[in-house]
C-alpha cells in the first residue's frame, strides 16, 4: 500500500544542472499536484494535472516544466538549476473534492 | 480566488493542555475543509476533515468546527501528548476546482 511515491528523496545540485523529480501513486487518483515548502512559506503550488493529458501552471511555475507520463506518473524537471529552488519538493494526488494524499518529499539543494 | 488565513503561527502548550488553530476562509462557495498534520522529515498527512453541510466532527482527541456565516474552522486537539508536536495546515476547496487554498500551517510544540 505504497501511496505516493516520490524519488530521489535527496539531491544535491550545482548551478545550471538539470534534474528531473519522478512521482507515482497507486490509488487510481485522477489529479497530481507538485508544490514546494519553504520555511514560513507553507505549500505554494508549482504545476498541477486534472487529469491525465492536462498540465496547468501553479502559483509558481517559473524555472520549471511538468509532465504527466500516464495516470500514475506526474515528473518535475528543472531545466537549469539556480540557488532560488533549493527547497523541499511534494508530489500529492487526490479524485474529486476529496482529501490530498502527499508523498514523503524530495530535499534538494542547489550550490 | 480564495484566502486561507491560519493562526498562530506557534503554539506552545503544556502536555494535557488543549491547543486550538483557527483558519479563515474568503470564498463562500468553498464547501470542503481538511487539517493535515506534517510531521519532521514527512508529507503531510490527512488528520480530520469536515464539510459545509456539518458544524463539527470528532475524532477521538480531535474535533473540527466550521461556522459558514464567519468564514471560519478551528482544530481542536484535547489532552495533548509529546507525539501531537508537528506542523498543522488547514485548507478550503470546492467542487469544481481542482485546487485546494493552504494556510500557512502551525507549528504545534507540546512540552512534557
């Protein structure tokens, strides 16, 4: 009963690298999230998908691009790293108006 | 779009103390309401929710209130233990959108 799965779950950058952050869930969840948390700042959304085939810019989706491979899958790519996105990375899914159900995060760091 | 403000942003109570987070909303059509609680070094995870059509609901230790004419719900948690220490978010969402407004989120300490 895996949920939400999230890999890496750490990763350390340098400037202009590229990386992408894999999501998956086995609830049959029809929408993905990607947000961010940052000390004080809470969850802001970066990307989110309705369903599957459908993509959609978030309160911050500079610096980043989204793609929903099939249901389950929903990956992160940043395309040239910058300091500005060190941060801590969570994947959720839910169906409906129903509760999220959020992965265990990914904690990456940009030098 | 909608606002969800959470307060406070701390709280410290003694083991047995209740503590209380209260979040107000800014869309009336908003009909759903979670509580997360987010423990160090994990996702945050679902606690107890509530929707429009019910004023409260408990779950053993915890109840949530919701007054739609305010705009506002409130956690409660009684006999609070060492394990309650986390950071608790509130959200408001509606049917038809599929995304969530997120309070800030509260950072509970509970000291033996």
């Amino acid at each position: 009963n895996a949920g939400v799965t999230q890999t890496p779950k750490f990763q350390v950058l340098k400037t202009g690298q590229s990386m992408t952050l894999q999501c998956a869930q086995d609830m049959n969840h029809n929408s993905m999230y990607w947000y961010r948390q940052d000390p004080g700042m809470g969850l802001r959304l970066i990307y989110y998908s309705a369903s599957e085939g459908t993509t959609d810019k978030g309160e911050v989706p500079n610096g980043y691009n989204v793609s929903r491979l099939n249901k389950r899958e929903f990956s992160l790519r940043l395309e040239s790293a910058a300091p500005s996105q060190t941060s801590v990375y969570f994947c959720a899914s839910t169906s409906g108006n129903q509760p999220q159900h959020f992965g265990d995060g990914t904690r990456l760091s940009i030098l | 779009g909608e606002n969800v403000e959470q307060h406070p942003s701390t709280l410290s109570v003694q083991e047995g103390d209740s503590a209380v987070i209260k979040c107000t909303y800014s869309d009336s059509a908003s009909n759903y309401f979670p509580w997360y609680k987010q423990e160090l070094g994990k996702g945050p995870q679902l606690i107890i929710d509530i929707r429009s059509n019910v004023g409260e609901k408990k779950d053993q230790r915890i109840a949530v209130t919701l007054n739609k004419t305010a705009k506002h719900f409130s956690l409660h948690i009684t006999e609070t233990q060492p394990e309650d220490s986390a950071v608790y978010f509130c959200a408001a969402s509606r049917g038809g959108s599929y995304i969530p407004t997120f309070g800030r989120g509260t950072s509970l300490i509970v000291h033996p």
